[in-house]
C-alpha cells in the first residue's frame, strides 16, 4: 500500500483530498504546516507527498520540497505542490524546488488520482 502524506494549512481542502484519496488503495497521513509536515515525512518516510505551497508558519511548501529533495533519506518522495499561483514563474520555482508535479487549485479529484497513480506508478 503507497503511503501518501498530505500537507495543507486548510482544514477543508484537506479534508476534501483526503476523502478523494480514502477511496482509493492508499495509507493516508496528514499535516496542517510545513514544519509538521516535514518532521512527519522523516518519521513516516511517504512514497507521495501532496503539498500546499502557501502556507503559514516557519516553512513554506517550496522549502519543504527542497529540503524534502536534498535529503537522502527522503530523495525517492515524489512531491506534487499544491497550489492556486498557475504563472509560469511559479511552476518554474516549484521546478527549481525539485517537485515532480505541480496542480493549480482547484483541480478535480480526478486529476490528482491520476498525477498520484502515474508518479506512484514510476516508483
């Protein structure tokens, strides 16, 4: 079973991508900020990790994909960000972080079931 952890500040979209997710053949963990969520995929070593890239608190989503990136413990995570900002400077720096995906809000639930079984397929 793929371990997928979820990193989102609100409540409601959480709870939405978790109920996405339930349905499917996944072992679920959740986080409300960056640094919780960084601790947690340290502990919990995810295949998958879903990620908000505006979030309050001392780490934002893009550092905790770098950071997530860097670390050898961590390295095969893949990482999606999460996230309304759709520029193109802003997928350029979710790139430069080291995500291997990126979903501008509000995406459908199929979409994410898609992009989680094609980068959990590669795994």
């Amino acid at each position: 079973m793929k371990r997928v952890l979820i990193v989102e500040d609100q409540p409601d979209i959480r709870k939405l991508i978790h109920m996405t997710l339930e349905f499917e053949a996944y072992e679920i963990h959740e986080a409300a900020d960056g640094t919780t969520g960084l601790r947690m995929a340290q502990a919990l070593q995810p295949d998958l990790m879903l990620l908000d890239v505006m979030m309050p608190g001392e780490l934002d989503g893009l550092q905790v994909c770098q950071r997530v990136k860097h670390d050898p413990a961590l390295a095969h995570v893949k990482v999606v960000l999460l996230t309304a900002r759709g520029q193109a400077r802003d997928r350029e720096a979710g790139g430069k972080a080291g995500a291997d995906e990126y979903l501008v809000k509000p995406f459908s639930p199929l979409q994410l079931i898609d992009t989680i079984e094609k980068l959990t397929a590669e795994a």
